[in-house]
C-alpha cells in the first residue's frame, strides 16, 4: 500500500515543476520551454505506467524503458547543446541522438529484447547524461555568476546530474534483481527511485523560480 502510495505522490510532485514552467511559460527561454515539455512527457509515461499496472492490462511495463530513456535523452541533449557555445561540442552532442536512437535498435534485436530492462543503453545513457551535466556545471562555474543558485542553469544540470548518478548502479542491476522475483526488493528499490524522481523534479522547480526571478530583475 506504501508503495503505491509514494508513486502516486511521485506522478503528482512532477506538477510542482509543471506549475512553474506553464504559468511563466511565454518568459522562458527556449531551453526552459523544452524542459516544461520533457517534464509533461514524463508525467504522461508515469501515468501510462501506473494505469497498466493498476488495471492490470499489463503484466510487463518494461518495454517502457527501452522507449523512455530515448525521449529523454532527445529532450535533455538538445537542452545541453543549445547552451553549447562550441559548435564541434553542440554537433557531438546533436549526433549523439541518432546513435543512441541506432544502441536502442541494436539492443533490442540482439541483446534485450522488450520482455527485458533496457540495463544497456540505460546505463550508456546515464553515463553521458552524468559526463554531459556535469560539464556544463564546470563551464557555469567559469563565467563569474554569484550565486550560482541564482542561475537556472545550474538547478537543471544540478537535477540532471543528481538524479542520473544516484540510479545509475540500480538501473544497471535491474535484470540480476527481477529473475529472482524478489517483489520486496523492487518495491523497495522504486520507492527509492521514486523518492529520487521527487528530490529532482523540486530541483527543477527552483530553476523555473530562478528563471522568473531573473527576467523580472532583468
């Protein structure tokens, strides 16, 4: 009953994020805008998700994280490249989208088909994401912002950075957790993850505010 419980706080505390990102919609900058639509993405797979599981139309819902991760990773790079002023590292992080769209596609033909997690390219995806993020943080720490917690750039790379290096090793494992069917174990390792998923869309939201605040000190 906790579990389900603390998912459905989860899909509710992306609207926190949401609330933010539409109501000051028409004063983001196009970075910003992209995010409010991964993070309405998002909420749309965790309802899909819950509905399959809840009305139990689907005892499998891990082809979802063979798609997900793709979206996610379109979403977020595209973010990253626009802040990119290197135009050969904006190109790398642009092609780096079909080749991980062509990993997906490899993946499921000969390694992990759709009845299984996606550890795989996950775990490449996270890897890039953390090294992505992180870079862009040291870049933000070179232009002389003080505070740098004013900076909306520094609360999404922050939420990016944090919530990929905090699942990396659990999403990795997936598939040597599932087989033994030990149903406690991955409810209490997707409570974790959820509780996670919380921590990031709340960092999220402190960039929204830190855009807004920046544009009306402008």
């Amino acid at each position: 009953m906790l579990f389900y419980f603390i998912g459905t706080i989860s899909t509710i505390s992306v609207a926190i994020p949401l609330f933010f990102g539409f109501f000051n919609y028409k004063k983001l900058s196009v970075e910003m805008k992209i995010l409010v639509w991964y993070l309405l993405t998002s909420f749309v797979f965790e309802i899909v998700v819950a509905f399959l599981i809840l009305l139990r139309i689907s005892s499998n819902t891990l082809w979802l994280s063979h798609v997900f991760p793709i979206i996610e990773y379109i979403f977020l790079v595209v973010i990253f490249s626009r802040w990119q002023r290197n135009i050969r590292l904006k190109k790398i992080y642009l092609w780096g989208i079909p080749f991980m769209m062509a990993l997906m596609i490899v993946n499921i033909l000969f390694f992990q088909p759709i009845t299984q997690a996606n550890t795989y390219v996950m775990s490449i995806h996270k890897l890039l994401l953390i090294g992505i993020s992180a870079f862009a943080l040291l870049e933000l720490s070179k232009e002389n912002i003080y505070p740098l917690t004013r900076e909306y750039r520094f609360w999404v790379a922050t939420g990016i950075l944090f919530y990929n290096v905090t699942t990396l090793i659990m999403f990795s494992l997936l598939n040597n957790i599932i087989p033994h069917q030990d149903i406690q174990l991955v409810k209490v390792l997707f409570s974790i993850n959820i509780i996670l998923n919380i921590i990031t869309y709340i960092i999220y939201a402190e960039g929204f505010l830190c855009r807004h605040q920046a544009q009306k000190s402008g």
